[in-house]
C-alpha cells in the first residue's frame, strides 16, 4: 500500500530564504505526483503536477523534482515571503485517480 | 474557470438524520472523488469515481454512499451520520494525467 511521508513536518524561516520541502514515496508506480497549498481551513490549491516521465516542474519562485525510482520529491521555494505561510501537500495519483497524501508542511515564513 | 462546487460549506446536524453534500465540476472531467480530512489522520480517501456510474471505495468508505448518475456531479450521502463523521470534507475532479481541482471544503459537524 502507498504510503507518503514528508519532511520537516513544520519549518519557520526568515523572510528571503530559500527552502526545501520534501516528499518520499513507498511505490514508485506512480502516474504523477502534486503539490498542494492548504491555508487554515480552506480548499487545497494546487501547486505544481509533475508526470511520472519528467523529472522537474517550475512556476514562478516555485521548482519541484521527482526522482521515482528512489521515491522522492523535493519542492524548493526561492525568496520566500510572508505570504507562503501555508500547510504544503505532496500527493501521488496512484493509477485510477488513487490520490494518496502526505501529512503536510506547515511553513511559517517570518517578515 | 475550472471549478469544483461544494454545498454547504458548513453543516451542523444531529446523529441519525441523513444528509447530503454536493458536489458539482464545470470541466467534464472523468474523475471524481471525495476526501476527509481530520487532525493528524491527513487527507484520506473516501470514494472515488472513474466515469458515470462507475464508483469504487477509498480508504475510509464506512458510512457513506456515492452516486455519479451524470458526469459533472457526486454527491456524498451520509445516510445515518455519528459524530466520528465530523471533519472537513474534499471533492476533487480530475481527468488523467492533469492537475487534480479541489472544492474548496465543507465542515461537518455531527452532534
């Protein structure tokens, strides 16, 4: 059974840095994976998608990898700033439209 | 603009009296599928669909029945709801390998 893990669960940064959230995966036969932002209380939105065949995405001060065969994921997040205060979500569609979740990263970026 | 639409966004009712929450897409997408989200349990799959009238059970299928009678809507009913069904509750729409789109929440509260 897939099972999704991510680290750290909770990060507090100064405004300006550059961050890394990670996401590791217990099988690899995925068909893609997604980033998600939660603020408290609302609706996921979606972040980044990346296919199973590539191996990074990037929008804006956002970039994401994935290496599938080590079942991993990294989004990196350049010049933070307040506003990116939110819980992060990594999901795995298992084939069939089976998202499996991580715990999240709740981040705190700090004026 | 793509769009998942959930009704009500907060519902407070008592044990025992069935209810239903909407759900509705705007991109024709094959996949629907709903998700609660609880406290340190994360998100966690309830029912999913991959076409009209072709449904299939999540992780957490206990206590909830689905309907995908036409493409664009999937209602969740909770025939006889307890008080462990009380979270936050996810529609997401999607089509293969895309982005998933997720409503934006309805709380539910059972007394």
């Amino acid at each position: 059974k897939q099972e999704v893990t991510q680290i750290p669960a909770a990060l507090s940064v100064p405004e300006g840095e550059n961050l890394v959230l990670n996401c590791s995966f217990t099988d690899s036969a995925i068909y893609n994976l997604q980033w998600f932002r939660q603020d408290p209380g609302k609706g996921l939105t979606s972040l980044l998608l990346i296919q199973s065949s590539q191996r990074e995405q990037t929008s804006g001060r956002l970039n994401a990898s994935l290496d599938k065969s080590s079942g991993r994921s990294t989004l990196y997040i350049a010049a933070s700033q307040p506003g990116d205060s939110a819980t992060y979500l990594c999901a795995v569609d298992n084939y069939g439209q089976n998202f499996v979740f991580g715990p999240g990263t709740r981040l705190s970026v700090l004026p | 603009e793509a769009q998942v639409t959930q009704n009500p966004r907060y519902l407070i009712t008592v044990t025992g009296k069935k209810l239903t929450v909407t759900c509705s897409q705007n991109m024709n997408h094959e996949y629907m599928s709903w998700y609660r989200q609880d406290p340190g349990l994360g998100l966690r799959q309830i029912y999913y669909s991959m076409n009209v009238e072709v449904t299939d059970k999540g992780d957490v299928p206990e206590g909830y029945k689905v309907s995908r009678k036409e493409k664009r809507n999937f209602p969740l009913i909770l025939e006889s709801p307890s008080p462990n069904q009380t979270s936050l509750y996810f529609c997401a729409a999607s089509t293969a390998g895309t982005e998933a789109f997720f409503g934006q929440g309805t709380r539910l509260t059972v007394v």
